[in-house]
C-alpha cells in the first residue's frame, strides 16, 4: 500500500496543520528582517514601487493593497477558486499587487526581494491547492489579472496571449477573427493562461495536437533581475523550463506567443453513459484498448462516478467526447472500435468548435449559447474540491476494472476521470518539454467536490482521495509514479526550502518531470540562485557542494 513517498510531507491535512501551526520563525528561509509591522513594509514597498518606476506614490499605491485597504479581501478573494482556503483561518498576504504594466511587476520583484517574503505569483487562481495564494510565512501576492491582452494575428495564424488572461478570453478572442481556427488548451474558460501554460496545459485535443506548451513560438518573463526577457534573451534553457516546468519556479511568465491550430467548420460532440448494470465494467475495460489508439480526431473523456438508482449504489461511466468531423463519421467509426457504447447518430450534435468549447462547458445550448460568457470571470465563486492524478501504461484487467468499481461504491463520493493520450502525444519525445509523460494510455485525475463547509465532511473526502490512491497504486504507472504539474497535490510532497531542499524536491519533482527533473534543477540553479522564486513545489537549486 502507498499513499506518498517516504520522506515526503505527506497529507494535505498536515500541510494544513502545518500551515496553520508552524512557528514562522522557525523556517529555514530567513525570515523577514525585523522590521515590524505590516504598515512599515507597505511603506517601504510602496516607496520602493514609487521610485523604481518613477511615478508619485499617490498613483502607485492604487496597485498595491494592505491588509488594512477596504478594497484587500475583494481583492484578494476574487481568484480564489477552492474554497477550502477561503477561511478565516488561511494564511494571508501581507500585500497583493496588481501591476497594470511589465515595469510594475520588473519593480515589484525588485522591492521584494529585500523584504524576504515569500512572493506568490497568481495568474487565474486554478491552483487546486491553492499555491498561488496560501504560504506558511509571511508573503506577497503578485496578482496578473490586470495583464490579460490577448492579440490573435490571423495571417500568421498566432497570438499573443498575456499571463493574467483566461483561456475563455484566449477562444472568444480566436473566435472574434476566425472560425476555422483553434488552440489546444483546457477546458474551463476561467483558468488562467499564466500557470496553465507554464505548467504543460491540456485540453480535448490534445490526441490530435499535443500539449499546449507544444505550440510555443516565444515567451516574455521578468526574471529575478527585474529585466523583461524573451524567448531569445532568456536562452532556450530557460524557455524549454518555462515550457511546462511551472512559471513560478523561474520568474514571472508575461505571457506567451503561441501557433494556433486548424479546426474543421463542423465538428461533433457526444455523451453517453452506461451504468454498471447496463455494461459499463465492459465499456470501460475496452475503452483503454480504444480511447488512446482511435483516430487522433476523437478524445473520448470517461468519467467515472458512484451513483445511487432506484435505491441501489451503482457506478456510472459517462464517455465525454470531441470528434473533429461528422457526426456520421464518428459513428461509424465507434461501431466499429467500440460497439460497447452503442453509440447512435441521435447522441450526436454537430457544430463549431467554439460551440464545442462552449458544451465541453456545460452549457447545454450551445449552439443558442451567447459567445460572450467566456468573457465572464465569476469572481469569487467556488466550491470546495480536491484532486490528484496518476498515469496508466498498460491497461487494467476488466476484474481490476470490476474491483475499482466496487472500491468506488464503498467510498461513496469521489470519481476519475480518464483522459486519453496517445496520438500527437506519443509522436513527440519525452524531452521536448518538461513534461515527460508522453507514452503513457492515459491520465487519471482523482476528482472529489463538495459545497458545505464541514471540517469533518472535508476530512471524510480527502480521505476517500487518498484511499482510493491508495487502491490504484498496482494499476498505474512506477517508480515514479507519475503525477500531472498542472493537477496540484500537496500530498505527494512539499518542500521547506532549508537544508533538504534538493532532497524534498526530488520528491515531487520526480513524479511530475521524471528524468526531466535534472534539468529543470540545472536551469533553476542557473537563473536563480537565490531560490526567490519559490512555493511549496517548485523546482529547488542544487545543494551547494560545501
Ligand atoms: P494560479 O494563478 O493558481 O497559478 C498556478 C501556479 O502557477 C501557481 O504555482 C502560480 O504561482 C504559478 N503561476 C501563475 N501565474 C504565473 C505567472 N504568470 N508566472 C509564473 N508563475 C505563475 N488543466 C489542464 O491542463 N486542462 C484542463 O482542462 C484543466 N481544467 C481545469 C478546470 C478547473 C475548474 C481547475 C480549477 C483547474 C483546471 N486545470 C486544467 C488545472 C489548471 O491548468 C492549473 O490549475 C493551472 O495551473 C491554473 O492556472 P492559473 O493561472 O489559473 O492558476
């Protein structure tokens, strides 16, 4: 049985803890020079802010927010997107800043550093364990919403997609100019491009196209120097890091330009569910003999959750699908491969990708749906979740499939969801960016929602998340296993950033970048010594030889 790695911290509940009860004095960073109150180190920020930038403190103080401005917990709330760290008891910023320009967050970062405090980069606030705006020390939010440009070159069939944007601003923008144009990347339209991007980034046309970050052309970032780079001043190292080794490792990713994709004028979506009684063991058993080998034109998500009907708890398996082409097409194509569906024309809608982004949001109209909602940010929405993700190499045998099922039933509430790779995926080497998963079937995300706010219901479903890891560990892919950057775990280790730094980071490191971990370590040791940027997973230097 394996929950976590040996020397790893390893329970988001003790991270918890950890957060809430360690004495911040007691961490191995140096803690923040004695100087006080929060109100003096907002003075100095400011002032610091002020000069570097040249512009009177009166204007400069209308982007930095204290503990004591009416406008810091709207601020501050906005992007938090699971509410398990919307308590009253969550670890706080001193200050958030929210720079309108590149020379606000070149100074921003210039007069943090010799404040000593942790500094947060925020971008949309997806981080399903909220890194990006929790510490366990005293620390900044650098908050990017206000840096959301998005420009799309239809002739050269490129963006320019800035950090603080969101992927739905990203396609609506598309969409304004194009309708045979697309980009890869997720699917909820509210996740931010500068920790999507900088962490790998999927969507449900990564069979066909890959990864987000294998659509990079160049990128701008400041780095710890305050100087604004692009791809070419910053070198391919460290362009190859920013390409799916997380941003907040290396500096502050501006933004990115990216080569979009073709789309048919027609494509076609599909679910179908089946429950344990009607098939779904067999359905989903050949499935991972389908989803990852069919036509690279077909994603086919399958959700996994336990259901109760007619009284009876049962499991249900919803396929959720992208083909790119005709309804008729991806019929005749599943009867074929995969006749446990049963999939018929009827279950079929045919329209354009942007409709497709829009349903693969739950909008049931979408075809009636006003392509403006993916202009809507819903601040300060969310409910409470947690996730956390393997990866399979070869398929589960139906009676570890049938096993699962009734480990599902028994645990009540958490579901998977299984995404396909293979396709584009496996054409490109498991080198090419940090991101080294590549040959794998399949990605499973552990996936667990809930809405009231009950310690004691929170710590019944983190459980379940972890007992279920528990259970998959003969199933999924070793030493490491595998872990997705952009599907956040604080279970699988944290790291203190003290004398064991390196070892702690291994830890982790390993599972989300395997071999591509020395790398990354390299290209950190490199372009930031000092380990400024850093949170509780980011890449560490290497130990120092003394
Ligand atoms: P956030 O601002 O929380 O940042 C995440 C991390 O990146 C933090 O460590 C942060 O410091 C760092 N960071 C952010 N901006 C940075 C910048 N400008 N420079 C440097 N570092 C920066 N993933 C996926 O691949 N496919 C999908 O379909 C989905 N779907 C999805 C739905 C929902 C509802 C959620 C909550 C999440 C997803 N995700 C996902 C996961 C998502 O890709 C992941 O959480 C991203 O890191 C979120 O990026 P944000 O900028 O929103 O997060």
């Amino acid at each position: 049985m394996l929950t976590t790695r040996p020397n790893s911290v390893s329970s988001v509940g003790f991270f918890l803890l950890f957060l809430s009860l360690q004495p911040l004095s007691s961490l191995s960073q140096p803690p923040p020079p004695p100087m006080s109150s929060s109100s003096s180190v907002h003075d100095s920020f400011l002032k610091c802010l002020s000069d570097k930038t040249k512009t009177p403190q009166s204007q400069i103080s209308k982007i930095v927010f204290s503990q004591t401005n009416p406008s810091y917990t709207s601020v501050l709330r906005a992007y938090i997107r699971n509410a398990r760290f919307n308590t009253s008891s969550t670890p706080k910023p001193t200050i958030i800043v929210t720079p309108l320009s590149e020379s606000h967050v070149s100074a921003a970062v210039l007069c943090s550093k010799p404040l000593n405090y942790v500094f947060k980069i925020r971008s949309g606030g997806h981080d399903y364990d909220g890194l990006s705006y929790i510490s366990d020390k005293p620390f900044f939010i650098l908050d990017l919403f206000n840096l959301r440009d998005v420009s799309v070159d239809i002739s050269g069939q490129t963006a320019w997609i800035s950090a603080g944007a969101t992927l739905g601003e990203v396609y609506y923008k598309i969409w304004e100019k194009s309708k045979v144009l697309g980009f890869p990347a997720g699917v909820c339209p509210t996740v931010g491009v500068g920790g999507h991007l900088s962490g790998g980034g999927y969507g449900n046309m990564v069979r066909k196209f890959g990864l987000t970050v294998d659509h990079f052309i160049d990128a701008k970032m400041v780095d710890v120097n305050g100087t604004v780079l692009d791809r070419k001043a910053m070198g391919e190292d460290l362009f190859w890091a920013i390409s799916g080794g997380g941003g907040g490792s290396f500096g502050v990713v501006l933004g990115y330009k990216v080569k979009l994709v073709p789309v048919p004028e027609t494509v076609t979506v599909f679910r179908v569910e089946q429950l344990m009684a009607s098939g779904a063991v067999d359905m989903v058993h050949k499935w991972q003999f389908v989803g990852p080998k069919t036509d690279k034109n077909l994603f086919m998500r399958m959700l996994i959750q336990p259901v109760t009907r007619n009284k009876v708890k049962t499991v249900r398996a919803t396929v959720v699908a992208l083909f790119l082409g005709k309804a008729d097409d991806v019929v005749s194509l599943l009867e074929k491969e995969l006749p446990e569906l049963a999939l018929k024309k009827e279950n079929c809608t045919e329209m354009t990708w942007y409709q497709s982004a829009l349903w693969w949001d739950n909008r049931v109209n979408a075809t009636e749906t006003d392509p403006k909602v993916f202009l809507d940010r819903n601040l300060d929405s969310s409910s409470f979740g947690k996730r956390k993700s393997d990866y399979v190499e070869t398929e589960i045998p139906r009676k570890g499939i049938e096993s699962l099922f009734n480990k599902m039933i028994e645990l009540g509430k958490i579901g998977l969801v299984f995404n396909p790779y293979g396709g584009r995926m496996a054409e490109i080497a498991d080198d090419a960016t940090p991101f080294p998963h590549r040959n794998m079937l399949y990605k499973i995300q552990y996936s667990v929602n809930w809405k009231e706010s009950s310690p004691e219901l929170e710590r019944g479903y983190l459980n379940q998340a972890k007992v279920l890891y528990s259970f998959m560990t003969g199933f999924v892919s070793k030493n490491p296993r595998g872990a997705y950057l952009n599907y956040r775990d604080v279970d699988i280790g944290v790291n203190d950033h003290g004398e064991d730094s390196y070892k702690e980071g291994e830890v982790y490191g390993r599972m989300y970048f395997g071999k591509n971990f020395d790398r990354l370590v390299k290209i950190k040791t490199e372009v930031d010594p000092g380990n400024f940027f850093r949170n509780e997973q980011s890449i560490p230097t290497l130990p120092s030889k003394a």
